[in-house]
C-alpha cells in the first residue's frame, strides 16, 4: 500500500476505525458469494485492514465472522443492474464506486450511478482512489 495512505491513517485514525487483520478463509467466502475474486489490491487491503476509514469515510470490505460489508453493497448494486464482474468499495447511496473482479485485469476504479447509465472511471488505480477519499475526509472533518 502507497506510504502516503499508511501516514495518513496513522495521522488521522482513531482507535477501531478499521475492523483489523481478516483471515484468507473470511475473504475466499466473500468471493465465493459473490462469485469472483477479488483484484489484488483491495484484497491486499482487505486481509490487512478488514474494512474502515478515516474521518469519516470508509471503504466496503470484511468483517470477519460478523460478515461483508462488500457482499451486501455489491448484492444491493447488482440488484439496481450493477455489472457482475464488479465489486462495490464504497456505497454512498445515489452512486457506487467500484472495481472490476481479478479475472478483468483492471485496477482502475469507477463511478457508477443508479440508473446504471454506464461506468465512468474516476481513478486509474486503486490506491489513487484511496488517496483521494481519505484526503476530502480528513479536508471535511
């Protein structure tokens, strides 16, 4: 993970803002509910840090026993017409921002909005969306 997400969650974290450490089994369950794998960076993500974020925005993932916030986000989009080659990171409600599975080969993340008028890609990588969202939480706290 970029050096620079890792000094701002140390900076501007508080305590149990990130669910913490998540087994390999907890994230294979996920994929396999949701019927694809995960690109390696948010998996990377998601076995170090579970789900969580800083001043008040946060990023889908896993729970552990207690479930996956990803699951249901994504479930909850595709029902709205989502693609299911895509994984929901964050649900604000009236858009999605979203990853393609591994298999795709693509770590860009985009907007998708209900209605579903087609993808727009905001981020080229993964880390740059993180980046980007925890720099406005931390400018609006």
């Amino acid at each position: 993970m970029d050096e620079r997400i890792s000094k701002m969650m140390d900076t501007y974290g508080e305590e149990e803002d990130f669910f913490g450490k998540v087994a390999e089994e907890s994230i294979v369950k996920a994929e396999t509910k949701l019927g694809v794998k995960f690109p390696l960076s948010y998996r990377n993500f998601i076995k170090r840090y579970g789900s969580g974020g800083i001043c008040g925005v946060e990023l889908e993932g896993i729970q552990g026993d207690l479930g996956a916030s990803v699951v249901d986000a994504t479930e909850r989009w595709r029902k709205l017409g989502l693609d299911r080659n895509l994984i929901v990171l964050e649900d604000s409600g009236e858009f999605a921002r979203c990853m393609y599975c591994a298999e795709i080969r693509e770590d860009r993340v985009f907007s998708w909005e209900r209605g579903g008028a087609g993808l727009n890609p905001r981020y080229p990588t993964f880390n740059d969306y993180v980046l980007d969202l925890f720099k406005e939480g931390i400018h609006n706290w």
